[in-house]
C-alpha cells in the first residue's frame, strides 16, 4: 500500500518538478529583462496551468493525473497521447538537468574544467541517470527527495548561494560590465527585434513546466482538497522568489558573455572571489547542488511514468510490456527502465558529443519546451471539455464562483502564452535547431496516434486477466 504523504512533503515533491537551479542561470542571462519575462512566464502559463491543476486535480481524484483530465474530456486516444508526450518531454529535459552534474562534480574535485568537457559531460549524463534509475526500483524516492533531500539538495545550496550573493552585491553594488550591466528603464522591455534575449522565452517559461504533472501525486495526499491547492500555491511562491532573487544576484556579479548555462557552480565560485573568501565554499555548495540535482532527476523518474502506467491499464499498449505493473512501492518498473534506456540512446543525450555545451542546453531546453506546449494546449482543450461534459460535478477548487467565464479566460491566456512561447523561440533560433524542434515534436506527437491506430483488443483483456490475477 502506498503511503500518504504529508503537506511538507509534497511541497518538496513539487518544487522538485518544478525548480532547477540551472533555471536560474537561464533567467540571468536575460538581464534587467528578467523581470518582464518571468512576469510572462507566471501570467500567461504558470499561473493558468496551476489553476487548471488544482480544479482538475481536486474534481477528477483518480490515478493518472493529466491522463484522466484528458481521457475524461476526449477519450482514451487523446488521454494516452497526452501522457505519451508527458513522458517524452522527459528525454531533452532529464538529459538538460542531468547535464549539470559534470560541472558540479569538477568543481567538488577541484578541476573546474571538466565541466567544459562535453564527452565527460555525456558519461555523466548515462552513469547517473542508470544511478538514479535503479535507486527508485529499490527505494520510495519520491517521498525521499520530498521530505528530506530536498533540504539537503536545494534549500541548503540556495540558501548558500543567496548569502554568498547578498553579500557580494552589497560590498561591490551594481556591475555595469556584468549581465546585469546599467539600469535603464528600456532595458527592461523586451524587444521583438532582439533575437538574442526572445530565445529564452521558452527555456524561462520552463521553469514552470512540472506542474501539470504533480496531479499524479493527488491520490497520495491525505486531505487532497485542502493539501493540493495549498501545496502548489507554496511551492509555486517559493520557486519564483527563489529564481528571481538568485538571477538578479548571478547576473550582477558574471561579466557580460561568459555565462555558462549548466553551470550552476560559476555564480558561486565568482561570489568567492569578490568576497575573498575561501574556495573550499564552492566545493561545499557543489557537494549540495550534485545531491539535489540527483533527487529531482529521481523524482522525474517516477512522475510521468505512473501516467503511462495507467493507459496501459486501458489496453493501448501491448499487455506484454507489463507497463501496468506497480512495486509494493507505487513504482512502474517496466515503464522506469524502458525510459531509461531511450533517454540514453535517444537522440537527446548524443547531441553532448557536440562541442558546444551551451548551444546544446538551449536546444534541449527549448525543445522539451516545444513538446511541453503541444500538451499543455490539449490540457487547455480538456479544461474546458471537462466543464461542460461534468457541469454538476463537484468541484472543491473551482476557477470562477459561478459560469464559464473565468474557466474561458485561464484557457485564453495559456493559448496566448504557448503561441508567444513557439513564435520567439521559432524566430531567435537558427534555421537547423528550429528544424530539428519542430520534427521532434511532430514525430513523437504522431507515435502515439499510430500506436493507438493499430492497438488489438487482446492488449486490454490481457492487462486485465494480468491485474485480475496479481498483477499490480
């Protein structure tokens, strides 16, 4: 029986999907823009995602998260795709995240240029993520990294990270020849004319994109009406603080055009330097930011996989994968290793055997953003279908007191968001990386179309004589 996990504890869940310390990094980069861009990001797409999360979440409380939503409002077809490209995103982006480890380990070694070093990248990227993989096949990860590493992990680092920061700012105050460079009101409005800032829409816009996914987590709350809206809402206002104090540190203290977008370790061994201060420091908050880049890829691990899991329940994948099939700890074995072997021979991992890291991270980012839009836009669709085939149906959370109207209106602004989100990621990036996006995603949105065209009757009969006979 799985356990229930307390409000804290799904908090750290969350913030574990949804918070990267390299999304720091990205967001520094833009500058005094920051603060226009991350206003987009919460506006027009966190802010609307979250609140369809928690209506949906809080009506529909079975298993399967955006499945359910989605399989409820359109069907099974579309309820398998959305979880099909829920799963997939998780390719690009658990390659990106995992990227981060190879410079976090050089400087916990002292040799610092390791991180420069794509092909040491690359084994880091299959060593950890197998690491990773095989922990949560023996362990309650999920409850592990919530409750307890994501102190360890994130807290501590960041915290370590604010002070350092915080301090070299007020011994040096605003760098003009940094990031951050001189303020001007202009420079805060971003510009459609300005390719280079426009292609990090979509990777800012991504520090939000887990959240859809923490509806597979509901059943296993206690009181899932009251825990699950006042778990995201925390831990929603936890990552933008965290995000847009750090970036505005980190920009002030990196000179302009020597960023390293995976490498989370740079801002604080620069805060050292600036405040003549040991570097052993940087050691120690590598030390912590390996362990909490760790735990969050663990918790990813589990966290899509439980939707495939339950549309293999509904017959659309072969009953002889097993993907149906939970651990005594809630883990779907069958689909955690299948991910983890296309993670690694994927595309994705191999482009680390590129030069350049940072044009790859970017790339990774923006196209795990692509796929997350495609779905994200079903989500949207699903939303409103819901209201209108359930219109008596309890709804704990509700967008709006009465009506349709503000259901209309959350649903407006993510289309007009993931609209925005494509366009300046399409017009900021060059002609091949914009290619290759676009086919990524058109191919794996097509894949579970086709699977789903020639699924056999035997698959849902076999899962279910399967589960019917101990199968979990």
């Amino acid at each position: 029986m799985e356990t229930k996990l307390s409000t804290g504890a799904f908090v750290g869940i969350v913030i574990s999907l949804i918070a990267t310390m390299s999304s720091i990094l990205t967001l520094a980069a833009t500058g005094w823009q920051m603060f226009a861009f991350i206003l987009f990001a919460i506006v027009c797409f966190a802010m609307p995602v979250a609140l369809m999360t928690m209506e949906l979440s809080t009506t529909l409380q079975g298993r399967g998260g955006p499945q359910l939503w989605v399989k409820t409002a359109f069907g099974p077809k579309w309820g398998f795709t959305s979880s099909w490209l829920l799963w997939v995103q998780m390719f690009p982006s658990m390659v990106m995240i995992a990227s981060t480890l190879c410079p976090l380990f050089g400087v916990m070694i002292g040799q610092d240029q390791l991180g420069d070093n794509h092909w040491f990248t690359l084994a880091f990227i299959i060593v950890f993520y197998w690491l990773i993989t095989l922990l949560n096949l023996k362990f309650d990860m999920a409850k592990i990294g919530g409750a307890i590493g994501i102190w360890l992990g994130f807290y501590l680092p960041m915290g370590l990270m604010f002070i350092l920061g915080l301090a070299a700012f007020l011994k040096r105050g605003l760098d003009p020849h940094s990031m951050l460079g001189a303020f001007s009101l202009h420079g805060t409005i971003p510009s459609l004319t300005d390719t280079k800032s426009l292609q990090y829409v979509s990777a800012v816009a991504f520090i939000f994109t887990g959240i859809s996914t923490t509806g597979v987590y509901a059943p296993r709350l206690k009181k899932v009406t009251h825990d699950f809206p006042l778990g995201l809402l925390l831990a929603l206002t936890v990552v933008v603080l965290l995000n847009l104090v750090n970036a505005f540190l980190i920009a002030n203290v990196i000179p302009a055009g020597s960023d390293q977008l995976d490498n989370i370790a740079e801002p604080v061994i620069r805060y050292c330097q600036v405040l003549g201060w040991p570097s052993w420091l940087a050691q120690v908050f590598s030390l912590l930011a390996f362990l909490g880049v760790a735990l969050q890829l663990s918790t990813w691990v589990t966290g899509p996989s439980q939707m495939m899991a339950e549309v293999a329940k509904d017959g659309l994948l072969p009953a002889k994968w097993h993907f149906y099939r939970h651990d005594a700890i809630g883990v779907a074995q069958n689909v955690v290793i299948t991910q983890a072997v296309l993670v690694l021979v994927s595309l994705f991992a191999l482009l680390y055997a590129l030069p350049n890291i940072n044009s790859v991270f970017l790339m990774l980012v923006n196209t795990a953003a692509f796929i997350y839009c495609t779905v994200y836009g079903i989500i949207g669709l699903a939303f409103i279908r819901v209201r209108y085939l359930l219109p008596n149906q309890e709804r704990p959370f509700r967008v709006g007191k009465t009506g349709n109207g503000g259901a209309w209106a959350v649903t407006g602004l993510l289309m007009f968001g993931i609209l925005m989100i494509a366009l300046t990621t399409l017009i900021s990036t060059d002609l091949l990386s914009a290619v290759f996006m676009l086919l990524i995603t058109l191919l794996l949105f097509a894949t579970p179309l086709i699977i789903e065209h020639f699924k056999r009757p035997a698959w849902l009969i076999d899962a279910q004589a399967d589960l019917q006979n101990g199968g979990n």
